[in-house]
C-alpha cells in the first residue's frame, strides 16, 4: 500500500478509480501488476486523509 500512496503522490494520480487503473495494467513502483478492489483503495485513501 506504500507504493500505492507514493505513485499517487509521484505521478499526481487524480482519483481512487485511475489509480486502481494504473494498477492493473502497470504495477505501481516496485510492485506488480496486482487487481486490487476500488473500495480497498478508496479506503486506503480515506484512511490516510483523515
């Protein structure tokens, strides 16, 4: 999840739904390309905003 929060810091990802894109066609930084739920990123995401 720390190269979840990196790339959308680093590569100014606008949302929850192009990150989770970005994901699975990709990988993100040191990780793979990876299918992970929107709602687990969204509440990744809500989590570290808080």
């Amino acid at each position: 999840m720390v190269a979840a929060v990196l790339t959308l810091l680093w590569r100014q990802v606008p949302g929850v739904q192009e990150l989770n894109r970005l994901l699975a066609r990709e990988g993100l930084l040191w990780c793979g390309v990876t299918k992970v739920a929107q709602q687990s990123l969204f509440s990744l995401i809500f989590s570290i905003s808080c």
